[in-house]
C-alpha cells in the first residue's frame, strides 16, 4: 500500500523504520512543526522528521491538520492508509476522509484501558503487571475506535515509563507492519472495543509528579518509575525542589516518618506511609542526576531532616 505516515518524537521512529522496510511504500511523513530546543532555544526538527529527511522522504509540517493546503497535499498524494504514532495533534474529520483505508494508530495500551496521552505512566503508576500495545482505526472519539491488533508486554518491578516505552516502540513496530499487511490482503477487519474496562490516561503534569511522602512506599516508588524520565518524580528539601530519579523500596526499615531523610555513608533512606524507600539517584536544582550518597554528603544531610511537599500544592 502506499502510506503517508504521521508522527513526532522518538518513540515513533521504530515504527517508521519497520514500515520503511516492509513492503508497503512510504510516500511521505506527517509531523509537528519544528520546535525551539537547547539552551539557545533553535528550532530543531522532530526525530520523525530527521529520519524521514535521512530516507530521502516528503515531510508535511502542518500547524494544524485542518490547514487546507495540508489536505490539499494530501489529496494529491492519495495515500491508501495512514499509520500515525504519537503524531500529539487532533485529526479533523476531513483529513480522516482522505486515505481510502482511514488512519491506523499504534497506541501504547491494551485498549480499552488506559486512553490518552500517557498510557505507559499510567500502566506503570497503576501498578499493572501487563500492558501492550493496540492498532485502531482513528474516529472522532479519544482512542475509541475499532481495534485490528494488540501485541502484550509484562511490566518488570524495576521498569520506568521510559525503559517500557522503549520495548513497547519496537514491539508496536512490528504490529503496525502487520496490521498493514492485514488490512491490504483483506484478513484484518476491526472489532468494536468493549464499553467495560475504559480508564483515562491523560498527560502528566508537574504538580502529578509531586511525591506525597504520606502514601505507602509502594505508591512513592510506582510515583518515581511512573514519572521517569518526564515530567519527573519530584519534592523538596530545604525549599528547593529535588528530583527524585531512581528509588528502591526497603522493607525492612518502618522506623522513619513520612519524607524522614536517614542519611549512612552509601545510603540515604526516606519514610513514606508504611516502610522506608532508598534513594538511589537524585537531581537538585540546576544540576546534573548524581548518586544519592553523594547529594546527601554534599549537603551534610542530618537525621531527621525531612522532604517536603511544595507549600502550594
């Protein structure tokens, strides 16, 4: 088939590769507008873009997918279907109408389960043992319609959203080559999802990230996976915010208060609502991740000191 691809960040090369390689042709790429970046904030093209430029093919950069002389160009091009992973923009009814087989997301969820922007976080915030990833035919309703394919994943007891991310891309990857395949031979058609089993997934913002030193550890370590790498797990010692960038969970020490810092020479432990976490890497302000024991020398860390949540929050 020929495919007009739609996609942005890092996650979604995979597929494009996979896809590049497949049999089918890819004819162009759909992608968010350059954005600025760095500390000289220079616009800079989105690793989709970078790849599809590197593989010789068209890239769209529309500001919105409603812009005419986008659909326009589109038309033109007369794609049989549309893949899209993580493209991070709504798609108007109108475009929608233009491949002869719709547009196809890759989402990072077992549908209906976890719908929206962040469906790996969320997985990993939730505790849930196993994820996946799904294919659907994209309509009007957030991450609602029809499902071709779904490909499982176990979440390990030390994945981050990141760390499961990353396999999910790869393994997504080949269930897009596949439900390609199925739609253009004609063995895959779509199955409604079921109306039971629907939660929301919606983006992380900062103040989720906060850390509450009052929940139970299991909870503050789910918080910190969940969180890592972006927007990133966070709190506060003495009024400056402190990211939290890998912890361990300590069952055998209860003796600590909630946010209670125990600092030795190789470890620095923190209460929470039931027994201790161990902070293993962290990140102060304006500065680089560094091994917890080193922060907490660095700062003559005394017993009993505490971590904090924001006053406003």
């Amino acid at each position: 088939m020929k495919l007009v691809f739609a996609g942005t960040p890092e996650v979604a090369v995979p597929a494009l590769d996979a896809l590049i390689d497949s049999r089918h042709e890819v004819v162009a790429v759909v992608t968010r507008p350059d954005a600025p970046a760095g500390r000289g904030r220079r616009l800079v093209a989105s690793p989709v873009a970078e790849r599809a430029q590197e593989a010789g093919i068209e890239v769209l950069k529309p500001v919105k997918p409603r812009d005419e002389e986008f659909q326009a160009r589109l038309r033109e091009i007369g794609p049989d279907c549309c893949p899209v992973v993580a493209y991070g923009a709504l798609l108007p009814k109108s475009a929608l109408e233009i491949p002869a087989h719709g547009w196809v997301n890759l989402h990072f969820s077992l549908l209906p389960a976890w719908r929206g922007a962040a469906p790996v976080q969320h997985a990993v915030m939730a505790g849930d043992e196993v994820t996946g990833a799904s294919t659907f035919q994209i309509e009007q309703g957030l991450d609602s319609g029809p499902v071709y394919g779904v490909v499982t994943e176990d979440v390990r007891p030390s994945d981050t959203s990141g760390d499961l991310l990353t396999r999910l891309a790869f393994a997504g990857a080949g269930l897009l080559v596949a439900t390609m395949d199925g739609i253009e031979d004609g063995s895959l058609k779509p199955v409604a999802q079921p109306a039971d089993g629907i939660t929301l997934a919606p983006k992380i913002s900062v103040e989720d990230a906060q850390v509450d030193w009052a929940a139970p550890a299991l909870r503050v370590d789910r918080i910190v996976r969940g969180c890592t790498p972006a927007p990133g797990a966070w709190t506060v010692f003495r009024g400056e915010r402190l990211k939290l960038v890998q912890t361990a969970l300590v069952a055998d020490r209860t003796d600590l208060a909630p946010g209670e810092l125990s600092a030795g020479k190789n470890n620095v432990y923190a209460g929470t609502g039931s027994h201790a976490v161990e902070l293993l890497w962290v990140q102060p302000q304006g500065k680089k991740p560094m091994r917890a024991a080193d922060w907490a020398r660095g700062v003559r860390i005394t017993d009993g000191e505490l971590l904090t949540r924001a006053a406003s929050a």
